[in-house]
C-alpha cells in the first residue's frame, strides 16, 4: 500500500486501545491489510491476541491469518522482543 495507507497505521494502532471490542477487533484486521512494517504491527497484534475479549482476539487471528507467511519473517524480531522461550 502507498503513504496514504502507512499515515493511517498509527491511527489503527490506537484503535487496538477502544472501549469497544468491535473496533479493535476490526482495527486488528485492517492493520494485517495495510501489510508493510510488520515491526509496527505485529507486537500491537501479539497484544490483541491476548485481549480478554473473545471479538478482539478473533480480529486478532483474522489478522495474523491474513500476514499468512510473511508472519515469518517477523520470527527474529519476535525471539529478540519476546525472548527464544526455551522449555525445560
């Protein structure tokens, strides 16, 4: 997506913070449709993925479904944000 679509991305991300489930939840969905900078993207989704709220973490998913591979991508940013996790 162009410029038009990346000045809208810190408006989305605020939108991952409304009192109302349905906004965030659409919020989430229209963040994966932007694509672009996963790094701006993906920790505000991990954190939607994690929502008490049953509407927001579908949005989440949605959202996370429709980054598809390109979720991959994101894996040492994550490790690097988040920690390896190592079990045991």
């Amino acid at each position: 997506m162009g410029s038009r679509a990346e000045t809208a991305r810190p408006a989305l991300l605020a939108a991952l913070k409304d009192v109302d489930a349905a906004v965030r939840a659409q919020a989430a969905i229209a963040l994966a449709r932007l694509g672009g900078s996963l790094e701006a993207t993906l920790p505000a989704l991990l954190a939607a993925r994690r929502a008490a709220d049953e509407e927001v973490r579908a949005g989440a998913a949605a959202a996370w479904g429709r980054i598809g591979p390109g979720v991959r991508a994101a894996l040492p940013y994550l490790r690097q944000q988040y920690g390896a996790g190592t079990p045991g």
